[in-house]
C-alpha cells in the first residue's frame, strides 16, 4: 500500500480529482481546503477497504482500478457491484447510522482518494452546492444499480455478458479486441450468473461474431451486430 496526503499531491492529480462529478467546477484553491485531511491511497489486490458494519468514518473514490461491493452473510457472498472510477464509495454510511452497509475490497489494484467524514460533513454544512453534488452522486449510483437489477431480470445471460464486453470498449463500430478487466468469477458473480453460465453465454455469443481467446481476452467482430443482439427481445 502507498498513501500520500493531499495537500503533498502535485497539481496533476488535483486537475484528475477535478474531473470527477463530485468535485467539477471547483477551485483548485477550494478542491485543496475541502480535501486538507483526505489522502490518496494505492491497494493490491484483495485489500479489503471496510466490512459490513465498520464504522463509515471515511469514504472513497475510486481514481483508477476495481472495487468490489459485496455482502458476506452466513458464509455467502453476494456481489452488489464492481464499482469503478469515478465511483464514490462508503458516502451512505454517513447519512443512516454511521456505519456501511456492506463491505468493500480492491480487485486487482485499485488508486482511491480516502475522505474523513467528520470534517467533510462539517464542509456539507456550510456548503449547499457541494452538498448537492453528493446527492447528485448518490443518485447517478443508485440508477446505475437500479440499471442493474433490471437487466438481471430482463435480459439472458448472453445478452448481459454481450452488454458487459460492449462496455469494455470506447468504440461504437467496427471490429473491437476487449479484456476481461478482472477474473471470470468475479465478472459472472456480478451479472449474476455462475461461472459456467458465463461460459455458455460466451460459446452463445459464438453465433454473433465473439470469440474467446487466451488470457481473458475476446475478440469482437462487429460491435454494432452485437449491440443490436444486446437489445433484441425474446432471447
């Protein structure tokens, strides 16, 4: 792990961290006083960031990497989301009963910027619109989970994992190479399949131009053939 305070970080990261939602627009000035206790932080894989009922004294933004949001009960684990920048994490905990909801570990790497809670509550308090920019984040998560939930229920498993790759890519034509960004596991857990469905959809995504290739890689041959199987009804 390596950490660095904020106020010691060059202006690059500042201009980085101002690109995110929750900070665009401010000041570097301002950025610099509202960040004064917070720090960045570099995590290898595994590095488990909370548990479900730690106290929620901070939370995180995710600059570069994968954060995975689960909940272990019993011995089972859920995967709610594999969360990404400029994903903001633990913020609900402050706003219920000081305490997350659900515990959260990097996949692979993860770079974050750590916030103390108390003294950016104390900020939100005097400050409308940054308290509207974390409402504003909150919400932009929230439709992203409710997205989720509603392909889990819509689509099949094709069409989700056809969904997952076409998002993999900047590209919106043409032939695309894409990697699985972390393992197949994690990847099947959090569109809500078994690995061995994953495995299935992939073979059934054969029949539309995807192909399997070594080290997680998958070769697209018309991003537009799968985009419209991706949306097509009745699969």
């Amino acid at each position: 792990m390596s950490n660095h305070p904020i106020g010691h970080i060059e202006r690059g990261t500042i201009v980085e961290l101002a690109m995110i939602p929750l900070f665009s627009g401010l000041a570097e000035s301002d950025l610099r006083a509202l960040l004064g206790e917070a720090r960045t932080e570099t995590h290898a894989d595994g590095f488990v960031l909370f548990a479900k009922g730690d106290p929620a004294d901070r939370f995180f933004v995710v600059l570069d990497g994968h954060v995975e949001l689960f909940i272990d009960e019993g011995g089972r684990r859920s995967v709610l989301e594999v969360a990404k920048r400029p994903a903001v994490l633990g913020e609900a905990g402050m706003f219920v009963d000081g305490r997350y909801p659900n515990a959260a570990r990097v996949v692979g790497h993860a770079k974050l910027l750590v916030v103390p809670s108390a003294p950016f509550l104390t900020v939100l308090d005097e400050n409308f619109d940054l308290a509207r920019r974390m409402l504003g984040s909150m919400a932009m998560r929230l439709r992203g989970l409710v997205g989720h939930i509603a392909e889990l229920k819509l689509k099949s498993t094709a069409q989700r994992l056809a969904g997952f790759l076409l998002g993999l890519t900047a590209k919106t034509e043409g032939a695309a190479v894409v990697r699985f960004p972390y393992d197949k596991r994690l990847a099947a857990e959090n569109l809500g399949m078994t690995a061995e469905s994953l495995s299935r959809a992939l073979l059934r995504l054969g029949e539309h131009g995807v192909e399997s290739r070594a080290d997680n890689v998958v070769a697209i041959a018309d991003l537009a053939v799968l985009r419209t199987f991706c949306i097509e009804e009745g699969e």
